[in-house]
C-alpha cells in the first residue's frame, strides 16, 4: 500500500484517487502490450468496447501466434499455438485442441501430405481426412485439463509434402470441451498460408504496400530450392522488374540498397530492371535478401508492379516471376496522387441461382470512368450499367468488371453456381387408396434438397421431415402435398389422394333401379332423369346417384350397370365421380350392337356419376348395389 491510500486499501483523498487510477491504468496497459489477456486493452477515444473485454475475461482463448505467410512443399517451417484460460473462466475438466487444415482448391485424399511435429514435446498432430479436409488433435486421443490462468504456447514443426495441393490453406484450430454435448468449440483462431509446389522458388516475403516518393521502403524476397537430387545452379541472380504507370526516363529514378551494397538498375522498354547476384544455388537452398527501395522525387505516381524471378548463368528465368503491387504517392503532400479507379458490384445474381439469365449492376469511385466486362475468363469487352447474360449453362460462372481511366483499377469480381435441375423427391410409402384407418403415414427420400414441406387437405406448407405421420383423421377424402427446394429455388412436388371410409366396408346389394337413359321418351320412376338423345362424342352426362333407388346419401361408390347404344362410330366409355376423369375405360363399343359392362364406381362431391363418351351414344345406368 502506497500513501496518500490508508492502511486496509481506503482512498483517503482526491490524489489517492488519482494515483489508484494511475496503477490500475498502468496495469492495464502491461496487461495489453503483452497480451496477458488476449482482447483486453483501453478503449479507443470514442469507443465502448467494455462487454467485449468483460467477456474476454471469462472466455478462453486459442491463437496462431505464428503462421508463415508462404510454404514450399518439403520445407519446414515453425509455427506456434497458444491457449489461455482466464482466472474468471469455467474450467475444462477435458480440452482437446483440434487442427483442421483446408486446401480451398481441392481436397486430401490421404492424410499425411502435412505433419505437424512438435520441438518441445513428443506429441505430434496426427491427421486423418474428413470431407476433404485434414484434421488432427494435439493431445491425441488423451486431453488435458484447463485450469483458469492457465497459458501454455507450443511450437510445431509444419511440412507440406512433396506432389500434394497447392495454392492457399486455410489453418483452423479449436479449443474442444469434451465434455459438451453437440457442439464441443468454446474457442477458435483462423489462419491462411499459401503453399508452393516443391520446386525452386522465389516470392515477395515481406514489400510494402504503399510508399511516398523519397521514403526507404523495405523489400525481403526469399528464395527455396528443395532437395530433389537436382544439381546446382552456378551463377544464379535475382532480377527485379519495376513496372510504373508510366514509363521511367532515368535509371536512377529508383535506389535499392542490401547490406549497404547498391543493386543497379538499367532502362528496358521503360521499366527498371535491377540483378542481384546469388552466386551458386546449392541443393537444397533456402536465403532471403532484403532491400531497402527509394522510389525519387518526380518518378510515376500510381500503382507499380514490382516482380522478382531467378535467372541462371544465362540469363534464363528458372522461377517466378512473383509480382506485388505497390501504390506510389508524391511526396509533395498537396498533390493528390492519381490512384487507378475502383469498380464495385452493386447488383448480382445470388451466389446460388436458378436463372440462366444474369443482370450486374456496378458503380466507379471515379465519375469519368469507363468499364471494361469479362463473363467466364473471356476477352474483357467495353460495357455500360447494368449488362445481362442469357443462355447461361448449368455450373460455376464469374463475372469481372473493371474501371478504366488513363489507367485501369483493379477487377470487381462476382462468382455464382446456375443451377436448373430441381431435386429429386420420390414418395416411397403411404396409405392406401382406400382405407378404414384414421392414421396415415408418408414416406419419401429426396436428392439434392435444401429443405422439404408438406401440407394436408390444402394446408399451407410447412417444414418437415420424413416419415410424416398424421393422426385421427376425418372419414372421407383426403390429399397430401410433399415439396422440395434446393439452394437455386427449384422445387419438385408430389401429390397423393386417399379415402379413409366405414369399417370394413362391405358393397350392398339394391333392386335393379334405372336411374339414367338418355333416349328420348325415358323419364325415371323418381322422376330425377329424363332422356333427351345421345351424348355428343367428347362430352358427358351428369347423373344424380346419392338419396336415390336406395343409394344413402353418405355412399362413397355406387354399383351401377352401364350400357351403350345407338352409337354412330367405334368408341369407349368411361364412369367417373367428380372433375378428375381416369384415364381409363369403363366400356368399348361400336356401332350396331348395344354394349354393357358392371362399374364400381367413386360417387364424385355431390354424389353424382359422370359418364365420358368418346363417340357420340345412348347411355343407360342401371343402380345394382352401393359401398
């Protein structure tokens, strides 16, 4: 305890206040600059982060501390993983850190093409492949305990093998409570690399992004050569290539220094080309040079490309080259430096569609620009706001703009999928046609679905999954609906139609009763039919059935004896209930002859029978029985 505080830690005044405020400030700020507590820190002017950091005081964190920037295959490289369990956390009876290695490109199919050794322990990652990606967890199948102020860093030996995927990786690791059910993450750290296939190499390890005319600037390119039983390279240099918006006059408009040795520069086709002697390139070969470059007063203003490759003895390139691009500003600070335009996409397709037309709108940072399109990597042609694209094929498609002035800016890139083909959805189970069960139950399998619905007896449409099970329905008809969507919007339906009627239901028999003969002179003994002649071919009749020649009015079919007569032309007939009409026959006939045949057939809504003629023919209905 420092005076003016009193014994027992009670501020006594206003300069007790004042320095408590101080320590605990300085505190605080020791706590930040060596990221005791990872997220902890003093708020910006301005700013509330408080909640933030109060969390960082309770949640566990896990980090890459470090992840090289580039990976030739074969070499090894450090990098290193830290966890902390702050003082306030929960503690973790079993932790288990989990490394998930993504190839954004393609996928692994083995499980080895990346070890991950640790310098400081035996406990190496192993990885295994699942979806494509590797993943491995340190501590192997054992865990460990995370205790609150818990903090551990370890270090690993990474080597990408020889032949395996190149291009960027995606390092992922999690902080797993075993204990969890379901999801097991309570912290992860996400990191990228670029890996380069196992062979002489040379790329920009470090170079500016931005620089001022006259400032020092430094550039570090590093070049690899793996042990491949290759042999060495006599007289091998770097060549640095400067590209400038436009052309150099002078070749002492740009000065590079490394190890207070000046690398010279010559004139070519109005860039600046600068070789730096390497000496022998021995197998293997892993070394770095860094210059610092001076961009002068007076030289081009705007974006620069900067490349750097290897050359032999000949002065043939054998690597890169790999070219970094750099904005160049005056150092007159009142002139305003001429920066290339930006394009940006305003309106694309969704990145999952389902139209083979597609409309971008875009937009430039610069009024007087013009644009420049590319769909699928073809030739860059003049185009205005908005453009469209039609007879768009199935598959993955990227669209780029570009912003063009005296000089063009960077592409504005959009990438979507064109999909038309909608999923497939097949019922595989339901009840029957007709039953005397009040439960039913769908089945159905789906390809390629984002999500399913279903509806009963016209319902609105709601998620679901399969089976779907419904319970103590009503007697009578019913319908169910199953629809599937992919991510493009494409849907694929099925429909299914079942009666649930009586118990055992059993056809009663009824006096022969004639309820319908379209031949003119006829009227029915209940006087409900009268005939009028035939039935015009392609047209049918309407006749009432339910409440009549001892039919109930709550039948679900009717047994009936169809005849045909007087037809003019060969033909068929067919008996049906309701608007649906099957798409088979009932009767065949032809003329001459008076055709019948005994129907079991569906009473339609209302209780009525229809009965189709195909050529036009007397029809007779005779009522023999009911269900």
């Amino acid at each position: 305890e420092l005076p003016p505080i009193e014994s027992g830690g009670t501020v006594a005044n206003v300069a007790g206040f004042n320095q408590m405020a101080d320590d605990v400030r300085a505190v605080i700020v020791t706590l930040h600059e060596n990221d005791v507590i990872p997220g902890f820190s003093i708020d910006p002017v301005g700013m509330d982060t408080c909640s933030a950091q109060e969390q960082a005081l309770l949640d566990p964190a896990v980090n890459w501390d470090v992840v090289p920037t580039d990976v030739v295959q074969t070499d090894v490289v450090e990098t290193t993983l830290s966890a902390y369990m702050p003082w306030d956390g929960t503690p973790i009876a079993h932790a288990q850190l989990r490394v998930t290695i993504d190839d954004l490109d393609e996928d692994f199919t083995v499980g080895d093409e990346v070890t991950m050794t640790t310098t400081d322990t035996a406990d190496d990652i192993v990885f295994a492949v699942d979806s494509g990606n590797l993943v491995g967890t340190w501590t192997g199948a054992d865990d460990f305990a995370f205790d609150p102020g818990d903090m551990f860093s370890t270090t690993f030996d990474l080597t990408v093998a020889a032949g395996v995927p190149d291009g960027e990786y995606e390092l992922t690791v999690d902080l797993l409570d075993l204990d969890l059910v379901g999801d097991q993450v309570v912290a992860t750290d996400v990191a990228s690399t670029t890996v380069h296939a196992a062979e002489l190499t040379v790329w920009w390890a470090g170079i500016f992004d931005y620089t001022t005319q006259g400032a020092w600037k430094p550039a570090n390119a590093r070049v690899f050569n793996p042990d491949l039983s290759q042999p060495t390279t006599p007289d091998a240099s770097l060549q640095v290539t400067i590209d400038a918006p436009v052309d150099f006059v002078l070749a002492t408009q740009v000065v590079a220094y490394a190890d207070s040795v000046q690398m010279p520069f010559v004139l070519d086709a109005g860039n600046l080309v600068g070789t730096w002697s390497l000496g022998e390139l021995t197998v293997p070969d892993d070394r770095s040079v860094e210059w610092f470059l001076n961009i002068a007063e007076g030289s081009p203003i705007g974006v620069y490309e900067i490349g750097v490759e290897v050359l032999d003895g000949s002065d043939v390139s054998i690597a890169g080259p790999d070219v970094a691009e750099v904005i160049v500003v005056s150092g007159d600070h009142d002139i305003e430096p001429d920066l290339p335009p930006v394009a940006t996409i305003t309106d694309a397709p969704d990145v999952i569609d389902n139209s083979t037309t597609a409309t971008f709108a875009f937009e430039a940072d610069d009024e007087a620009a013009t644009f420049t399109c590319s769909l699928d990597g073809a030739e860059a042609v003049a185009c205005t706001s908005p453009v469209t694209y039609t007879g768009l094929a199935d598959g993955e498609h990227t669209f780029a703009v570009t912003a063009v002035t005296d000089q063009a800016g960077p592409a504005a890139v959009w990438s979507w999928t064109v999909d038309t083909v909608p999923p497939a959805l097949e019922l595989t189970s339901m009840p029957p046609s007709m039953t005397d069960s009040t439960d039913a139950t769908f089945a159905f399998t789906t390809v390629g679905a984002a999500g399913v619905l279903c509806s009963l007896d016209g319902a609105a449409l709601a998620g679901c999954t399969s089976p779907v099970e419904y319970a103590a329905l009503e007697l009578g008809s019913h319908n169910f609906v199953v629809a599937a969507m992919d991510a493009a919007g494409n849907a694929a339906s099925e429909a299914w139609g079942w009666t649930i009627g009586p118990e055992s239901p059993m056809i009663v028999s009824t006096w022969p009763f004639r309820v319908a003969d379209t031949r003119v002179g006829f009227v029915a003994a209940d006087g409900l039919f009268v005939g009028t002649g035939p039935v015009a071919g392609g047209e049918f009749v309407t006749v009432p059935i339910a409440g009549r020649a001892g039919v109930p009015d709550d039948a679900l079919a009717v047994m009936v004896n169809v005849t045909i007569a007087g037809a003019v032309a060969d033909g068929h007939a067919t008996v049906f209930g309701g608007a649906a009409m099957p798409s088979t026959s009932s009767v065949n006939y032809r003329p001459g002859t008076a055709v019948a045949n005994e129907v079991l057939a569906r009473l339609g809504p209302d209780g009525e029978l229809r009965v189709y003629v195909h050529s036009t023919a007397e029809v007779i209905l005779d009522v023999v029985g009911y269900l």
